[in-house]
C-alpha cells in the first residue's frame, strides 16, 4: 500500500453519511501519520519471519501465511458486520484453512475443489438464518472466498514446487519493492493524481515509482534465483506494478464502502492484517501464472 508524504494510507476513505461506528476496522479519523521508525521495525519483524520460516522448512511458511490469512480474514469479516452483513464465518474460515493446503499438497486440481466446496458450505450453512439478507450475506462469503481462501491457495501454489521458496520470495519482493517505489516517488514527486475519486493521494509519479523498483527487483531475482532471464523478470515486474496498485484501489474502495480507515489495529503503525496483505492478495495469481509460463517446474 502506497502511503503519502505524511504517512496516510493510500486511499484513506471519508466518513460517508450516515456510516456506522466500526467495530473491527479502524473509524475513518484525523491523524498526524505514522511513526515511520516503529512501521519500519515492523515491517524488519514480519519481513524475518516471513524468510526464516521459508528457509528453514517450507510447510511452517505455510502455517504462517495460514494464520496471517485467517486473520485477514476475520477483519473482512468484522468490517462487513458494521454495514450489518452477516458473513457466514466458519465455511469461510474452514476453507481459508482448508484450500491452502489443499493447494499445497494436491496442487491446482485440489485447491479449486477446496474453493468450490467452500462456496457450496457458504450457501448452504447461511440457510438457517432465514431468507431476509440471504442473498446479501452469502455474496459476501462467496466474495471472501474469492478474494482470499482462492488467492491464498495460489500462493501455497507458488510455494510447492522444489524451488517453490525462491518463487514465494520473488513474489513477495517484487510486490513490496512497488509498495518502497510508489512511497518515495509519490512523496517526493507526486503531483499529478491518478484516481482521486477513489484514493485521492495515489499519484502517477508514485505510480512511475513503483514500476521502476518493481522491473529492477523482478529482473535482478527472476535470473538470480530462478535462472530465468532478465527480461522475465521485467515483465513480472510491469505487471505486478499494474496489479498492486489494482489492489491497493479496490481495497481502497472497499473501506470507503464500509466507512472505516484500517481493517484493524493489529500492526502497529501499519493498520490490520489486510492493510498489508492487499497488493500481495491481487498480485498473487499474476505471479504464479508469469512464473509457471516462463520458468516451469
């Protein structure tokens, strides 16, 4: 998620009228920006876990990214209750833990069947709770279900093979060097908005920011760690650029939605789970897809 030069989030919503006080997203409210010291330290923390988890053995990365997920996933959930939308929870919780693994484990051929089952247990378990929302409460499950149980099996996808570690870095690099790109570009450069209906600080010299360290980071790691060559790299690099910051949008669009700030408070200096998850979440199947067409297992 780009920030601006004060340390805002990226697409920071206003308060629509007549939006509920939010329970477990952050209240859209003034304040003065991050404490940049405390949101990089943890950055480094999550940043050491991610790689010394990934490196030591491969499932308990797994297990991390599980749990990261699981958490995300009960702030969608949270958020959408202040607009009074029921989400059915355990389906969905039982197929963000479900899905990864059976990604991981089964491959592509397991991982839709996992997510099909998960969307048949939303419609299904919902019924108890009458026809009034029914429509309403399962769109929202099966829009979770989308978003994150799919999205977090194709990176249990792009963990399985032998070199599936370099694959996880790659794709997690090339994703937070557009977030580093985007923040000093746009906070020393930005002028020119690039959507400002919808997150009034994202400009498009941020957004130049992002591809450059998104070419240089995806050229350098898709030949050093996969023996790929440079121009590979390159072009996962341009597209992760376009689907971060696609990311970073829709997210921003969801909270203005639901009138919160931050899905939670969980961070310190960085907001909830999903807060940081959002570009990864979007651009997980453009890597796994660019990947597996130019360096197959």
């Amino acid at each position: 998620m780009e920030r601006d030069e004060a340390g805002e989030p990226e697409g920071s919503p206003e308060v629509p009228p007549g939006a509920p006080p939010a329970a477990v997203g952050v209240p859209v409210t003034k304040r003065a920006g991050r404490n940049l010291p405390v949101a990089i330290g943890v950055g480094l923390l999550l940043g050491g876990l991610v790689l010394g988890s990934l490196y030591t053995v491969k499932e308990i990365f797994l297990g991390v990214m599980i749990l990261f997920l699981m958490l995300g996933t009960r702030e969608f959930i949270g958020a959408f209750r202040n607009r009074d939308i029921r989400v059915p929870e355990i389906p969905v919780l039982a197929g963000m833990l479900i899905a990864p693994i059976a990604g991981y484990v089964g491959g592509a051929d397991a991982l839709v069947a996992a997510v099909a089952l998960t969307v048949f247990a939303v419609l299904v378990l919902r019924l108890p709770g009458g026809s009034d929302g029914y429509v309403r409460d399962v769109n929202a499950g099966v829009f979770i279900t989308g978003y994150l149980v799919l999205m977090g099996g194709v990176v249990a996808l792009l963990l399985r093979p032998d070199d599936g570690d370099h694959r996880i870095v790659v794709f997690i690099a090339v994703t937070v060097a557009s977030d580093i790109g985007g923040f000093f570009a746009g906070s020393f450069l930005g002028r020119h908005k690039l959507a400002p209906t919808i997150s009034p600080k994202k400009t498009w010299e941020g957004v130049t920011g992002s591809a450059l360290a998104c070419m240089a980071a995806g050229g350098w790691l898709v030949w050093e760690l996969l023996d790929g060559q440079v121009w590979q790299g390159v072009l996962v690099g341009l597209a992760v650029v376009v689907s971060a910051t696609v990311g970073d949008l829709v997210e921003s669009m969801i909270k203005r939605d639901l009138g919160i700030k931050d899905m939670g408070t969980l961070l310190p200096e960085h907001g909830g789970v999903m807060d940081r998850l959002d570009s990864l979440v979007a651009t997980a199947p453009v890597v796994w897809l660019l990947l597996a067409l130019f360096v197959p297992v």
